[in-house]
C-alpha cells in the first residue's frame, strides 16, 4: 500500500471520526433544542459543543488520573443517552420503543405474521429513504447556491492545505514535536509535564489517539486539514449569519483562499496541526453566537430565562470563549480584541442594563472555566510552561526580537527567513526602515516639539504622527500580511476599513442597524489588529508578536471585505429587475470573480511545504510500528521519532551513538538494547530550518571527519551540524555492515534517506562501539 | 399394535444402520494386506545409488600432505568440488576433531585436506586458499602458527577454530586474541551455571541451559569452561550463564562465536562440542553465518522408533503383575499401544515398531499367537512398519535368539518383508544379517560415531540419535546440531523399560516422561517429514549418492545436484533478504532464517529479493 493511499484513508477516517463525536453526537442530543435555525447555526452549535465537552471531558479525567480509553468512552456515551433520554424521551424515543414493544406482542401473540412485521420494517425503512431523499432534493433545489459554494469551498481548502499531507510526511514545524511529547505524556495521565500550559487541543488530540488508537503522530501530520476546514467553514458561516446576500461570504472566503496576495505569514501555519489555528475555530464562532444573542434579545423583548434562544447563545458564547483561552491565550486575546470592537460597534445593545452584566458573566464564566484546569495544576505545584514566559514576555515587550526597529541591520527577521526580506525591493526596504525611523523619533522627544511652538506646532506634530501611524501601518501590513510585490495593499487595506466605517454609517442611515454596526465592528476591529501591529512604536502592549498578529489580519480583514462586498452586491441586486436574474446575478458573480481571478493570474497555489524529516523516515516509522511487536526496537536517529514512536519503541540518539564512540576506548561496551535496531540516516541531510553555506548536499568524509559537534538539544542536528552528524553516522554504519554484514540490512532507502535494520539477540547484545575512521 | 407398515419400516432403517457399521471394518480387513510391508514396496535402485556413494566417497577421499600434494589432489575434482575444500590443520590428524571433520566432509560433500601446519600454505595467494579452514586449536603449535592464522584471517579466509587454543595460550597471545575478538580472558577457569544458546545458529529454539525448576538433572555439560570477554565485531551464538546477576550479559563469558578480522571471518567453538559427532551441526551451522546465504543437503527423516517391543509373550509375569495386576501382553495392548497411538497422532510422527518376540529364552514363556498380527494390522492401517529387535535379558547367542524370532515370525506373518533390526550391539552385526534376508538398515545404539553410515554394501546404519526416557542437555544439543546438519533424528523409545522394568517406576510415569519429551522437543522440526526406518533408510541412500553444487549471481542462487534419484532434500540458510520465487523445489520455512528444499530436478534456482515494505 502506499503511503499516499494510506494517507488518505487515514484522514478519511479521522475526518469520519472528528464529524461523528464532535458534530453527530452533539446534534443526536442537541437537535431539537436548534431545529428552528438553519444549518450553519446547528452545525456552529454542535462544533462548539462537541469541542467544549470532549476538552473539559479529557481536563477532568486527566486531572483525576483516570484517563484511558474505558473512562474516555464511557465520558462521552453515558452523557450521550442520558441527554438522549432527557430531551427526547417523551418524543421518538418514547415512541419508537412503545411501537416496538406493540409490534413484538403482536408478532408473540399471532395477531401479527411474520410476513406483516417484515413488510411494516422494510415500510418504513422505504418511508425514511424517501422522505431523506425527498428532504435532500428539495434543499438541493432551494439552497443550490449554498451546497455549491460550500462543496467549492471545501474543495479548494483540500487543495490549498491538503495537498501536501501526500508529499510531505514529515513534521512541518518543530514544535510538533514538543506537542507531540505533551500529548504522549497524557497517555500516562501527566497532563502538564513540561509545565502549565493551554492543553485543550491536545487534549482533542489525545482523545483521538487514546479511544481510537490512532497514532499521536498519524494525528499530528494529518489533522491539520481538518482544523483548517473547520477555521474556513466559521469564516463562511459567519459571513452567512451577517451578510445580506448568499455570494458574498463565498466569494470573501474564496478570496481568502485563492487570492495570490497573502504573504506566507498569513496562511503558512494552516498547514500544521498547531494550537493557536485549531483555537482559530473558536473566535468567529463566539461572535457569531454573540450575535445571535443580540438578535434573540430584540426579539425576546425582555424575556429572560434558561430556556430562551438568547441565553443558549449566550451559553455557547460563553464555552468559545473558554475554549480559546484553553486552546491557545492569543486566540483569546484576538477575540478579546473582536469583542472590544463589537462592543463598541454594538454599544446600545451592549450597554442596554439587561444585557451588560450577562454578556460580562458569560465572558468570565468561560474564561474560569478554562483557567480552572490550569489553575489546579499551578497550585498543586506545577510550574507555568516555558511557552507561557516567552507569551508574557512578548506581552511585556521583553526580549522578544521579532520587531522591525530593535532589530536594526538584521532586518531580514522580519521574515522568518522565508527569503521574502530578499525578494522585497530595495526602496520598499527603505521605506519601511524611514517610516519607522521616523515614528520612534517623533515619539522620543516627548513632544517637546508640540509644546515649543503652541497650537501650531502641535496640529503639525499631531499631523505627523498621524501620518507617520499611517506609513507606519500600511507598511507593516505589506510587509506581514501581503507578499512583498503587493505593498500598496497596505494602503489598500487602510482604505478598506475607511470605506468600512462609511459604509456602515450609511447602513445605520438606513435603518439596517445590525449590518451597520457589524460593518463598523469589523472595520474597528482591523483598526485595533493594525495599531497591534505598530503597538510597540506607538508604545502600547504589545499584545502578540507581529507574525502570529499577521494571520488575525488577514483573517479579520476578509471579514470587512465580505461585508463591503455584501453592500455592493446588495445594491446592485436592488437595481436588477426581475426575479430569476435576481436570483442568479450572485452566483454570476461568484463566478465572474474567480475567472478573473484565474485569467488574472492571482489564483495562489498551494505553498511548498518543506518538511523537518525524510519522507522516508516517515514511511520508515510507519513500516516498523507495523512490523514490530511493542518495545521491541530502538531507532538511532536525529531527534524527531524520539516523541513520534515513544510510546510503541525506543529511541537512541544518534549524536548520543557517536559521542559513546568518540576517541574509541577497546574496554567500552555500548549497547543498544532490543531485537531489532533501525538506523535512521539522511544521505542529503537537512538543516532543520538553518540554512548554511552548502547546505542540500550529500553526506560526505569532509563532513564526518569534522568534530561531533556539541551542544544542547536539537542544536546539535540544526545546520552543518546536521551534515556532520548524518555523515558520521553513515560512515560508522559502514563498518558496522563490513563486520555485521549477515546481520544489517536495508530496510529502505530512496534518494535522501536510508534505514539500515539490525537484527540481533536481546540477550547479547552487539557491541556498537568501534573504531569507524571518524571518532573525533 | 405396530402396523405392518411401519414394522417394514423400522426393520429396515435398522438393517441400513447395521449395515453402515459393520460395512467399514468388514472392508477394512478385506482390504488390508496385514501380511505384507507396504513400505517395501517402494521401487528404488538401491545398487546404483551405493555405486554412486562408493563414487563420489573416493572422488572426495580424504587427502594428508602439503599444498603440493593438494594441488595434485585438485586435478582428479571437479572446479566445483575443489572451490568447496576444507582444510583441517591439526598435528595429530587421528583424534576426535579429525573424525567429526571427516564425516562432516563426506556429508557436506566437501573434499577434505589434512595438514599439521599452516606455515606451508601460499599465504600470498589468498583466493587459491580453501573455503573453510579448520584448525584445532588445542593441537597446534601457537608460537608458529599465530602468523599464518593472522595473515589468513585477515586477507578474508574463513576459519573455524573447532577447539580453541588453550586458556594461557590465549592470556599471552594478544595477536590471537585480536584476531578472535577476546577484549579480555576474565579467568582461565571458570565454573558457569550453564550455557545459552542464541536462535538463528542451530536449527530450533533458542535454549538456556541451566538447571531450574523442570530441568532438574539435565545439566551434563562441561561447566568449568575459560572465561573470554568478545567486544566489537563479535556475534556470540553460544555463552556461558553466570547466574549471580554481578555481570551484565555482554560481558559474560563467550563460548561459540564469530569475529570479523580485516576481510575474513573467524569462528571460535569453545566447550567440547567439536569432539563428538555433535560437531556437524557447529561446522554447519558456522558455515551457515559465513555468507548471505547456504545451501546443503540433508536427509529429513524423522523416526520414532520403539525398540524390544514385547507384548507378544507374558515374559516377566511376576514383576508385571506386582507392578500392574496384569500381564505383558494386556498391558501393551490395552495401556502401551493407546498411550504409544495418542502420542504419534498428536506429534504425526510413524512409528517403527520393533518387535521383541522374546526378550527371555531360559524360560518357558513362548510368543502366543495372533498378537503379531494383531499390531502388523494396526501398523498398516497407517501407524508405520515393523521390524526386530535383538534384544535379549538371557544368554542365548545372537543366532539362537534370531533363529527363534525368525520361525515365530514366519508361522506368524510370513509374507510381511522385515527390513529393520534393532542391533544394539554393532559388532554382532556380520551374524545378525544372515538371519534377516530382506535386511536394508539397522539401528543402533548411541555412541559418539556417525549417526547414518552404510553398514556394507547393502544394509545403512541408522544410529539412535536419542533416547525419549530422559533428554539432558547434552541431548538437546545433539538432537539440534544432527537437526541442523543432516535434518535428521532416530528417536528410539526403549520399551524393554516397560516389559523388564528396572525399577518401581510404573509406565505412567514413563508414558508421561517420552511423551513431554518428544512433544516438546521435536515441535521445532515439525516441517521435517515423519519417516519409518524403511523410507529414512531411502533417503540416506539417495543423501549418500548426491553431490551438489551451488552459485549466487545478482539476486539468484543456483543449486545443481548431480547424481539426483527422483528426490533429494537441502536446507537453504539465508541471512539477508527473502525468498521471492523458487523453481525446481518445494520449500518449506523452518524459520531463523532456515528452508527446507524439496528438490523435484536436477537444478534448482531460488530468486532472493530485499524485504518489501507494506507501505512505501
């Protein structure tokens, strides 16, 4: 089979998996408290549910140290039928089990035949197949444009983002790997080993490893997709909820996956199944209940109660915000930042004395909610994760050197090494660098200059400031969000949040209050995203670093965009006469869109992702967790399969192999203790994301004549190092092979990557240790 | 009242019920030919197949001398035969090593050089040098040798030391030790609790010999051993087992091992496994670590023979009776035989029953009548074939005692062809034979000769490899080396031990005690076929008759057999890849790496191919 294959039918059936517990069970028991709503609020509803009870589920048992597979499966069934039983007991349950307990005595009883009681089943069997197809049909015919854009949708962000889980098999970030380890520690019920930490995503995570058996690594490559689905389907489902026309939202979300203008820091990290993008799913949900709150309130006239639709919403506002913050704290704070903008937008509402203190209760309830868990492990004495310092740091503007004006000379950072610093222009550069410039210097002199001179000397400094704001911004928004050939999009965008707030003082002009006020939220909002983005020169918080802030603008500003469009799209329909052009003109649209887009050029495609392992140690992993039995093997290599086989094998470092064999003393006797030892060597090594002079070439004597390199970590695999350690390696697996020759083989090899198997006697192990030409 | 009708009915449903029961056994022993051996019938050249050993034994004859001599010696052998010399170096060429080196030989179908020295060899023409060198490093003069055997070792000869030097030799001889691979000699005596033997080496389990609950007196190894610590480069197939836990388990003492040293591979057999015939399974099994793959012939035979068989006369009525409250002849019946029948029925194995009429002429006990039939129709029904046995507790000669059997058997089965005697004593032989015209192969007792020979021109030799009563350690390592080397086991139940107990152990407990051994031991060598001693006796003809030659190019190995009788049997040792496709052959997985070839032609090509990997 090949890895390509297995691939997907492993993401088949986590997708199946995640759809099932996450959406199905939550819709099973919740179904009939959201029958009224359309779709996409059931589908929000059930998502946010699903999550909420399957993270704290897993923080609860965890926290116990109970957590295994049994515990896990009866946590979601017993809740499962006895939410089952009571919402739906008087209804079909009820019902179905009253008809089946009659039919049954009637069949015991002879009043019924056999013959009866098969034709009654495969009756209603036919009934419920055609009124499902019927439903089905019929929704075709009136939601045509919805199931189109949807599945159009979903087909492109399979495209973007999942193409390359077929081509890439490794990790694509190296904190993978320390997740990794997290969510193996949680197998032994050690929530928070490396500390205090937001855990709900690995929570999920392990959950899906620990009751489906899929392996922790299998999950980590490939769920990545999923998560970015379910980020875009938010995006569309919001745009839904607040805009006028259908076209719109698919065509902001279209935009946002296919428009070729985003710089890699905007969309790169979908690509990865990491923290903050899966607590991604949760910001817009929160909104969205959040208005839906306000709706339901407008509605309500009043009324309060646990049973009215404004306080459900409310509810499932309150569990978005506990899963963000139990996620990842920067969605959290982007959606603190979207809130503050709602706030604002929606203050009469907000502000009204029956809504103010519900809506803040709410917020605090979610937020307590995802302490909570954090919070007892702290005071159980578990110490705050590394992460958490560098997060607190960055807020605290401390020793975090991402920024353009503290970084000086070494102003290619700004780019995270992707080259784009490179590929910018020259004057673009300098652009950047004055504008800067001259902001840090208007701000450091402490406005003597708007004091010296009176009124005039502060409007010409005010004037300055704002204007120095503006280069500022726009720059930084080409520069992080866009990619280098589009800096004017950072006028653009400013632009747009000016033509945003217009619109939506017009739209409030015309008494669609709830579209003016989403318009002004999500224009202030980008305001705020952007100040965030110059927060250290205006010395403001510095609330997240500029390229994590990046990816909250370019979301957020499709937002703005789909709500502009919306207004525009709506006016032109009003000027559309007749019926079925109306009801057409927005997929006319859709469609003229994208085909310029495409004939245009502007159409993205997918990102080459590079990975931090051979494809062929990934296949290498998966053939050996199938062919060994548990604990029976030990894998020498450079870091990486140390988390992803832990708990199934051993790993041995390869740096630790050569340090024990450096200046070879005949009286050591190193040992590598199980049946069956793989050595993982890379022919043309990596760099682990540090490029060198040289790097990409084959493994060579020069290389491993050169000394062990030293250091901790994975420094010592990051770069050359790399390349000696890999060409060592090889040479050392040479002479092994020359004296083991019956005993090593190949077990795979390709063009950069090639395992060698070592079979030997537990009992008597070889001695790994020898005089391999190289032992400096 | 039952009517006419249904009484018609009835009455015939009985009848067909009736009928059904009676109809097997009544066709049963219609059919049956009780009389005759059924594996006599098998048609085989048995002269041509002894002409061909007496050939191919003189091609490959044993030759003493120099390299000069030996160079003479290659014009009368084919390119083939003389790739595959041994060399054997030993000052004295007449001691134990020398005859286990010289049936190896003749069983591996190697020509065989003999030379008290090494010094005389062309050391700078190392790819005219033997395939294997054998030294017996206990009998060799160090101080002159060590150069030779290094310069050897290193230019890529294999070379087996099938005793190692002595235990001061070695402390002193830095050189040797460097060639075999001993980082130090901890102690030149060391007394161990036992051994351990690692898989993949001899054919079978893996096996710690050391005494513990359910082993308890089996240790019969030599256990005061020297202790030599292996390093790098070093595969240890044999240790010895220091049970005091003050020793992680690479540094105990190395008993069997390989070394590599430069281009060449050493093969170091400490213990005293080389001084008996058990020494063919260590050469084989060595010669089988030597490259990525061996091929060899073998036997595979497996017999479960039952030897001095009574049960045909209530000798020893009084014991019995003291012991059983019956006589010899219902208790082989109605115990021995069910107990015998379950245990080959759950193992699979035949049996060759050799019966002992009498066991006692100075009484006046005679073999009763119809009890000889009586087992040769069970035999035949599919448990195997009869012979005799000679064994006697009175003193009447060979002739006499075989004279008695002889009448006995022809009034009882005259017809039934006897080609099996159990001779316990080799040497009455040459008497023994006039007696049993139809004779085709003996088996005899256990000693530390050849296990299958040809006793004359006519008649093969089939020796107890073990006694089923007890299965020491010692035992055990024969049964894998002679499995290992020939595919081969004559099991031989002594059930005199039942007629004529020794003792007041009951059959229960003998009964138990074969039948654990056998069902444990041989499970291993399940895909060894179950022989009787007429079809074994086919098979070591036809092993005796065949030479072989083999080649690997690319990922193919050839195998030719010449002198090839409709089949013949070779073991594939493979250390590297897996079978992908085989022409020519059967083959069968005895796992570690271990495969039968059930060869149908004359040439046979295995196509090897690198492991797959289910995903890629």
């Amino acid at each position: 089979m090949s890895m390509q294959l297995l691939t997907l039918l492993q993401l088949l059936y986590i997708l199946v998996l995640y759809i099932g517990v996450v959406i199905l069970i939550p819709a099973a028991v919740f179904h009939s408290k959201f029958e009224e709503h359309p779709f996409y609020v059931r589908y929000m509803a059930y998502t946010c549910i699903g999550n909420f009870f399957l993270m704290n589920l897993v923080f609860v048992l965890q926290l116990l140290k109970i957590s295994n597979r049994a515990t896990l499966i009866l946590g979601v069934i017993i809740p499962a039928l006895l939410g089952i039983a009571a919402f739906h007991w008087q209804e079909w349950v009820k019902a179905t089990l009253v008809t089946a307990g009659e039919t049954t005595h009637n069949v015991m009883v002879n009043t019924m035949g056999f013959r009866l009681f098969f034709v009654r089943i495969f009756q209603n069997i036919g009934q419920a197949f055609t009124t499902t197809v019927k439903a089905i049909a019929e929704n075709l015919v009136n939601r045509w444009f919805d199931w189109v854009g949807t599945i159009a949708i979903i087909a492109v962000i399979c495209w973007q983002y999942g193409g390359h889980l077929f081509e890439v098999f490794g990790y694509t970030t190296s904190d993978m790997l320390v997740h990794n380890q997290w969510i193996n520690a949680m197998g032994n019920n050690d929530i928070f080993t490396s500390g205090v930490y937001p855990y709900g995503f690995h929570c999920i995570i392990y959950f899906f490893h620990a009751v489906f058996g899929i392996k922790t690594y299998v999950l980590l490559r490939l769920f990545s997709l999923v998560q970015t689905l379910l980020i875009h389907m938010t995006l569309l489902f919001l745009l839904r909820l607040v805009c006028k026309t259908e076209s719109a939202a698919y065509v902001a979300t279209g935009f946002f996956l296919l428009l070729n203008i985003w710089g890699e820091n905007a969309y790169v990290r979908y690509y990865s199944t990491l923290p903050q993008e899966y607590g991604m799913i949760f910001i817009l949900p929160a909104i969205f209940f959040l208005i839906l709150f306000f709706r339901g309130r407008e509605e309500e006239e009043g009324t309060k109660g646990i049973k009215v639709d404004s306080t459900r919403m409310l509810r499932l506002f309150s569990i978005c915000v506990s899963m963000t913050l139990a996620v990842h704290f920067y969605d959290t704070i982007a959606l603190g930042i979207l809130c503050v903008a709602i706030g604002l937008a929606f203050c009469r509402v907000v502000f009204k004395k029956e809504n103010v203190g519900r809506i803040i209760y709410a917020g605090a309830i979610g937020l307590v909610i995802a302490v909570l868990p954090m919070l007892i492990a702290y005071v159980g004495g578990t110490p705050m994760q590394g992460s958490l310092r560098w997060g607190i740091n960055v807020i605290e503007d401390k020793g975090y050197q991402d920024d353009l004006i503290d970084v000086g000379l070494d102003q290619s950072r700004l780019y995270e090494d992707k080259g784009l610093w490179e590929q910018a222009g020259a004057g673009f550069r300098k652009q950047i660098a004055n504008v800067a410039a001259a902001v840090t210097a208007t701000l450091s002199d402490g406005g003597q200059g708007m004091l010296s001179d009176g009124g005039q000397g502060t409007q010409r400094a005010g004037v300055k400031i704002a204007g120095s704001i503006f280069h500022t911004m726009q720059a930084y928004l080409a520069g992080y969000v866009f990619i280098s050939k589009h800096s004017s999009f950072g006028v653009i965008t400013l632009v747009l949040i000016v033509v945003g707030i217009v619109l939506g003082v017009i739209t409030l002009f015309r008494e669609e209050k709830e579209q003016g006020r989403m318009l002004l939220a999500a224009s202030m909002n980008m305001i705020f995203f952007s100040l965030l983005l110059v927060a250290r020169e205006l010395h403001l918080p510095v609330l997240m670093d500029k390229n994590r802030t990046s990816i909250y603008v370019a979301f957020f500003l499709i937002i703005l965009l789909g709500m502009i469009m919306d207004f525009f799209i709506d006016l032109g329909i009003g000027l559309i006469e007749g019926d079925i052009l109306k009801k057409i003109s927005p997929a006319i649209f859709a469609v003229v869109c994208f085909v310029f887009l495409g004939l245009a050029g502007w159409i993205r495609q997918p990102a080459k992702i590079e990975a931090f392992q051979k494809n062929g140690a990934v296949i290498c992993l998966t053939n050996i967790l199938r062919d060994n039995e548990p604990k029976t093997f030990n894998i020498i290599s450079a870091n990486d399969e140390i988390r992803m086989a832990e708990e199934y094998g051993y790993h041995y470092e390869a740096h630790e192999l050569l340090l024990q064999n450096m200046g070879f003393n005949v009286n050591n006797y190193l040992v590598v203790p199980s049946s069956r030892v793989y050595v993982f060597i890379e022919k043309i090594p990596g760099d682990y994301d540090a490029p060198y002079e040289g790097s990409g070439r084959p493994l060579s004597r020069e290389s491993a004549s050169k000394p062990l390199p030293f250091g901790s970590g994975i420094d010592v695999y990051k770069g050359e190092n790399r390349h000696v350690v890999m060409s060592k390696l090889y040479y050392w697996a040479q002479i092994f092979a020359s004296m083991y020759e019956n005993e090593i083989s190949v077990y795979y090899e390709d063009d950069e990557f090639v395992c060698y198997e070592i079979r030997q006697s537990v009992d008597r192990p070889f001695d790994m240790s020898f005089e391999y030409g190289y032992n400096n | 009242m039952v009517s006419r009708r249904n009484f018609i009915t009835i009455l015939t449903l009985l009848l067909i019920m009736i009928f059904m029961f009676m109809f097997s056994g009544v066709i049963k022993q219609e059919l049956n030919e009780y009389g005759t051996n059924s594996y006599a019938e098998v048609e085989a050249d048995e002269k041509a197949l002894k002409e061909e050993s007496n050939a191919l034994s003189e091609k490959l004859a044993v030759r003493n001398g120099t390299r000069a001599d030996a160079s003479a010696y290659a014009t009368g052998l084919e390119t083939g035969d003389w790739e595959k010399r041994v060399l054997f170096v030993s000052r004295d060429p007449s001691n134990e090593v020398s005859k286990v080196v010289t049936s190896w030989c003749n069983y591996m179908k190697r020509p065989m050089i003999r030379s008290t020295t090494l010094t005389d060899l062309d050391l700078d023409q190392i790819a005219s040098l033997p395939e294997v060198i054998i030294l017996d490093g206990e009998a060799m003069e160090w101080t002159q040798e060590t150069d030779a055997a290094l310069r050897l070792a290193h230019g890529g000869a294999c070379v087996i030391f099938a005793r190692m030097p002595s235990a001061e030799e070695m402390r002193n001889n830095q050189r040797l030790r460097e060639m075999m691979g001993i980082k130090t000699v901890a102690r030149e005596d060391q007394h161990v609790d036992g051994y351990r033997l690692f898989p993949g080496f001899l054919l079978g389990t893996e096996e710690e010999y050391v005494e513990g609950p359910g082993k308890e007196g089996c240790q019969d190894l030599d256990l005061l051993i020297p202790w030599y610590v292996t390093g790098e480069g070093s595969k240890t197939y044999v240790m010895g087992v220091v049970k005091d836990g003050s020793k992680e388990s690479e540094e105990l003492p190395s008993i069997v091992w390989r070394h590599a040293f430069g281009y060449g591979k050493v093969f170091c057999i400490g213990g005293d496994f080389m001084t008996k015939e058990t020494g063919i399974g260590f050469l084989t099994a060595c010669l089988g670590e030597k490259d990525s793959y061996d091929v060899y012939p073998v036997i595979n035979a497996q017999n479960l023979v039952l030897v001095n068989y009574g049960g045909v006369s209530n000798e020893n009525a009084e014991t019995l009776n003291r012991l059983y409250d019956q006589k010899q002849i219902p208790l082989f019946r109605d115990v021995v035989w069910p107990s015998i029948i379950s245990m080959t029925e759950r193992s699979g194995n035949k049996l060759s029953l050799m019966v002992s009429p009498q066991m006692d002429y100075s009484d006046d006990v005679e073999p009763e009548e119809g009890l000889l039939i009586y087992y040769l129709k069970l035999l035949n029904e599919g448990y195997g074939e009869a012979g005799l046995s000679t064994k006697q507790f009175s003193t009447v000669s060979i002739r006499e005692k075989l004279g008695k059997d002889r009448v006995y058997w022809e009034k009882e089965a005259g017809e039934y062809s006897l080609r099996s005697l159990y001779l316990h004593d080799f040497t009455k032989y040459d008497e023994a034979k006039q007696y049993v015209p139809d004779l085709r192969t003996i088996v005899t007792d256990e000693s530390d000769g050849e296990p299958v020979f040809y006793a004359d021109d006519n008649v093969t030799c089939q020796e107890t490899t073990n006694l089923l009563m007890t299965h020491r350690f010692s035992e055990d390592i024969k049964m894998k080396a002679f499995e290992t080397a020939l595919g081969f086991s004559n099991v031989v139940m002594d059930m005199s031990l039942v007629s004529h107990p020794q003792g007041e152990e009951d059959y229960a407990s003998f009964s138990r005690q074969t039948a654990s051994n056998f069902l444990t031991y041989w499970k291993p060598y399940a895909g060894f076929d179950k022989t009787t001693l007429s079809e074994s006796d086919l098979r070591i003809r036809r092993f005796f008759a065949l030479d072989y030659s083999d080649h690997k190019q690319d990922n193919e190995i050839t195998l030719h057999v010449d002198g090839f009788d409709d089949q013949a049997f070779f073991i594939l040792k493979l250390n590297q890849g897996e079978i992908d496709e085989v022409t020519g052959a059967e083959v069968m997985n005895l796992k570690n790496g271990f495969f039968l070839l059930d060869v149908s032609q004359e040439d046979v090509k295995i196509k090897v191919r690198e492991r797959r990997l289910f995903y890629y």
